[in-house]
C-alpha cells in the first residue's frame, strides 16, 4: 500500500446530494455519470461511496464510485464511470493530483475494502498520455477485452459565425433547409417534455428495428433529484404543434454532452434534428461552455449517426479514442470471482438485446 504524499489527505463517506452538487460547481471535469442520483437512483445510497481528496485544507479531486457485492459475500467491485474528478475549475491541471486521486482510490477500495476497482477516466489518448503511465504506475493495469471508445468533441471558444461557417457544408445545407420549415424550437426540464420525448424515441426504436440503448426512464428519475444548475435539458421542434424531432442534453463543468436524439417519421422529412442540434450549441456558447462532446462515435456499427455528428463536429472537431478502462485487484479471489461474474453478465446481457431486437423485428413486421 502506497500512501498519500504529506500535503495530502482523503475521506471516504456518503456526502447528501446538495453539498455534492455544489462540489462538482468547482471542477472543470464535473459531469452527468458523477452526479449523485445518475447512480444512487440505480444502486441506491449503500451502493454509492463518494470519495474527497484535500491538499492541505483545499478539496482538489473528488469520486463517486459504484459499489456491487456477490450475494453474501465480501467481493465485489467498485466502479467509477469518468472519474475521478480532479481538473479544478480557473486552475492549471496538476497531474499530482490524479495521481493522489488514484492512490487513495486504490487504498481505500482494493487494499482497505478487498475489491476489484475499475476506473474509466474522462481523458483521451491524444492528450492525456501522461494519465496513462500514471495509472500504470500506481497499479492500474488497462483492460486489453475493452473495447476504444471514441467521441467527437467540438470546440466551442470561436464565435459563433466561425462555429456555423466550420460546419460540414452538407449538415449546413440541411440547417439552412430545416430552418425554413417553419419549425416551433421549445426546450425546458419538466416531465413532460421526457414524456414528448419518449414517444418519439419508441416510434425511431421501431422504425429502425434498434436495440434499445438508452435508459429514458432512468433519466427521467435522475432528473428529478439532480440539483439546479444540473438539470437535462431537452429540446423538441415541433411541426404543426406536433413533436417531431427532440435531444437530451447534460451541461455541466465545462463541457456539454449530447445523450440521446430522437426523430419520428415526419422530423425525417423536416431536418428538426439539425435545429434541435444548432440551437443547443448555441445555447452551450452563450452560457460559457468551452466543450461539446457528442458522447460516442462507431462508424462501422452506427455509419448514420456517425456521419451526422461528423457532420457536426465540422472543421473544428477532434475525433479522439479514451484511454479506457483500468483495473486494480489486490485480492486476488475477489479478482477472480470477478472475472467469472462479468462474463456471465455480458452473457445476459447479450440476451437480453437479442430478445429486443426479436421483439422489435416482430412488431415491425407485424
């Protein structure tokens, strides 16, 4: 066990959801997987633990982990979804920080608690090399069965004429058409519009015969306990006063993400998605964000989407690959029992999407 350098110190705990919330205000790096109900909603407040480093008196990293035991036994695994966070807000990044982060994480999880802690860090291979040899030289090994994410991250500083003039033309071209469509654009934070919302998005599911992704009804619950200033944002653009095309988005930190987009077969006709997209980032400009990360890339499986967002990202748009997932195991049973447990929930979960698609597939063709 390695411990902290002398300046350094953490706590471990359960913090309430307001003074966590307005801990993330101070990270440049704060985002929706690290809020305290996207996972207190699911694993409950036992399945949650939040970590704080201090440097001297001043909180410097912060880390909510998820928490999953084996039934009646000690060993389990820890989990944190882009995290820690440790990029203070109007601070130059000190990478000692990660570090200490990543040392007081390994402590208290692996070495304290007996469990396998896994860490997928919001960083990126084209500029976060120096992250990678940290995590290797503080045990972490890279998970070589995991699959490269990438995302596409557009950056939001130039003014806003550059940001629409460095658009893909084509994505332009369907900009300019859809704005002559006579599109009403609403946005807000209620449940009605998750309800607008989720019709649109059942009607594409079908309509493309998807697999289901992503987990609507657990972000409406997950909205209604984020504090203010971490609120989805959805906007809809209606046609004729009927819903058309709509998004999900979470702005916190510094950056913007786009978690879920919708069209139902008129939207198709009316390029609603493209007005639902420009006026997000607009609305991510006039608020001061630097970043939009378009949460998610897969040319080959997803070539559609793909070349929507490309179109998006435009000119200025980095294309870049995360450093992925890590993994520490100080118990070597714990690791093992582990290993064996993820393989039969990949082999579930597998399952389950093949029985949607049928289910899918029937309906369709129906």
């Amino acid at each position: 066990m390695k411990v902290l350098s002398g300046e350094y110190s953490s706590e471990f705990g359960h913090f309430d959801n307001e003074y966590w919330g307005n801990l993330m205000e101070t990270f440049q790096d704060a985002n929706i997987y690290q809020t305290h109900p996207y996972d207190t909603i699911r694993y409950g407040r036992s399945g949650v633990i939040h970590m704080i480093l201090k440097q001297k008196e001043t909180i410097v990293a912060a880390a909510q982990a998820r928490v999953l035991r084996l039934p009646g036994t000690k060993i389990g695994i820890a989990y944190l979804r882009w995290g820690p966070m440790w990029r203070l807000k109007d601070n130059q990044d000190e990478t000692e920080v990660f570090r200490q982060a990543l040392r007081a994480l390994r402590n208290e999880f692996s070495h304290r608690r007996g469990l396998v802690l896994q860490i997928y860090p919001l960083a990126y291979r084209d500029c976060d090399a120096e992250l990678n040899i940290i995590l290797q030289e503080e045990g972490y090994k890279y998970q070589d069965n995991s699959k490269t994410d990438r995302t596409l991250i557009r950056d939001l500083t130039p003014s806003l004429d550059e940001l629409r003039v460095t658009l893909d033309q084509k994505w332009r071209n369907c900009l300019n058409r859809g704005e002559r469509n006579g599109l009403e654009l609403v946005s807000g934070e209620e449940e009605s519009f998750f309800e607008e919302f989720e019709k649109i998005y059942e009607e594409m599911v079908n309509r493309k015969t998807l697999v289901e992704l992503n987990d609507i009804t657990h972000l409406k619950r997950v909205q209604k306990d984020l504090p203010e200033g971490h609120k989805l944002k959805i906007i809809l653009a209606r046609l004729d006063g009927k819903t058309c095309a709509g998004a999900i988005f979470s702005m916190i930190g510094k950056t913007g993400v786009y978690l879920v987009g919708a069209t139902s077969d008129i939207g198709m006709k009316t390029n609603g998605s493209y007005l639902v997209q420009w006026e997000f980032m607009k609305w991510l400009k006039g608020n001061g964000f630097l970043y939009y990360d378009l949460n998610g890339i897969n040319p080959q499986a997803n070539p559609g989407t793909y070349k929507f967002k490309r179109g998006l990202a435009g000119k200025n748009g980095r294309d870049v690959e995360f450093l992925g997932k890590y993994q520490v195991a100080d118990n070597r049973l714990g690791k093992f029992a582990i290993n064996c447990g993820e393989k039969i929930i990949f082999g579930y979960r597998r399952l389950v999407r093949t029985k949607r698609y049928m289910q899918h597939a029937l309906i369709n063709n129906s």
